[in-house]
C-alpha cells in the first residue's frame, strides 16, 4: 500500500510548505525558488499544478527535471536520512522537505540549492 503523502494533494501541502518558512522570516518566492531548482518547474509551471489540484505522486512525475545536483541534499527529515531513502518519490519528497527545513533554518538561498 502507498504511504497517503503519496496520494495527498500537492496544493495541500504547499501552504504549509511557505507558512514553515514564513514563520521564520522567509518568503513564499524563496519557497517556490527551492521548488522550481529542485523540480525543474517554472513559476508559472508550479503555479499551474497547484490550481490542478494533484497529487505529490503526479507533481514529482510531472516534473519538467529533478536538479542533478540532488545528491549533494543529505542529512536527517523526520528521523530519515534522506541519501538513504530507497523510494525515489519519497526520497524526492524528503528533498523537499529538507530543503524548506534549510530555509526556515536561516541558511543563505546559495547554500539551500546547492551552488
């Protein structure tokens, strides 16, 4: 059985994405910034699938290119560690997560997308 993250809307998720790091003085354009460099969506692609309203597994599948320099994302999500993870699109999904924790954290935008 698919774990629900899986089949929960992406536009679901969002919100909760940006509020993470606007509580801790950052921007809903730094959190669409780490979406974009990780999935290869543009603003107006991201756009676009939050008002389709689908689901994490279709937003990753869609996806235009997940970033190669993905395997510089390391270190622990939700007692994880994410270079270990071996499902792909739970492991794209912990990028995610990570990177947002990142920001929300205080780390410069050059370090978060890895440059």
């Amino acid at each position: 059985m698919k774990p629900r993250i899986f089949t929960t809307a992406f536009s679901s998720v969002y919100p909760l994405l940006v509020q993470k790091a606007e509580r801790k003085g950052r921007t809903k354009s730094e959190v669409d910034a780490v979406i974009c460099w990780l999935t290869g969506y543009d603003d107006s692609g991201l756009q676009a699938q939050i008002v389709k309203n689908i689901n994490y597994e279709t937003f990753f599948s869609e996806a235009p290119q997940i970033n190669p320099n993905t395997a510089k994302i390391s270190g622990v999500i939700c007692g994880h560690l994410v270079e270990k993870i071996e499902d792909p699109l739970m492991q794209k999904i912990r990028w995610l997560d990570k990177l947002v924790d990142e920001l929300a954290k205080g780390k410069p935008m050059e370090k978060v997308l890895r440059s």
